[in-house]
C-alpha cells in the first residue's frame, strides 16, 4: 500500500474508532467492571484512542508516525477529561492519561 492510502486508512479507521469508542457506554459499565473509576476509565480510554493507532502504525510501518502524536494526544485528552466521558478534575484522571500517553509512544519508538 502507497504511504498516502496508509494514512487514509490510518485516519478514517482512528474517526471510526474514535466515534464508535464515544459511544460505549461507560456509565454502565460501572456496576460490572470494578476498575471503571478515576483511574481505570483514563487507562481505558488512553489504551484504545492512543493505542491502537500506534500499534496500526507500527505494524503497517506507516511513514512519519510522529505526526500522530498530536492527533492521538488531543483526541485522548478531549475524551479523557470531557465530561462526556469523565467528570472528575485534572488530577488523578490527567495524570493517569499522561503517563500512559508516553509509555505508548516512548514504547512506539524503541520497542
């Protein structure tokens, strides 16, 4: 695949999961998964927004995948600390999503 049809892919899949992933209704999960709390639900959120186009871009060696550091960093942050998806202050759940945010990356790039 041409390094331009990679990105297309690689953007179209990330507003798909994006979008898809907003719509989990986290809200019930709360009474099945214990770890649905100020720092299981930053994990989560961090883990699959973040995560998973790292590792599409990392096994499909898409070109210059430092330009989605940004991408994923904002769309994460939005989803983390909205109140769409969590209510609490910057605190712990901030916290939770930074660190994880640069295990992936840092991860990324020498793994």
């Amino acid at each position: 695949m041409t390094w331009w049809a990679n990105w297309l892919v690689l953007l179209c899949g990330y507003l798909l999961l994006f979008t898809f992933w907003s719509w989990v209704p986290m809200e019930r999960l709360d009474k099945y998964w214990h770890l649905n709390n100020e720092i299981g639900r930053p994990l989560a959120h961090t883990l699959v927004l973040t995560g998973i186009p790292a590792l599409y871009a990392k096994v499909t060696g898409t070109p210059l995948p430092f330009l989605l550091i940004p991408m994923t960093f904002l769309a994460t942050q939005y989803a983390v600390l909205s109140g769409r998806f969590l209510v609490r202050p910057f605190i712990i759940p901030g916290w939770v999503f930074a660190g994880t945010f640069v295990l992936i990356w840092v991860g990324f790039y020498f793994v």
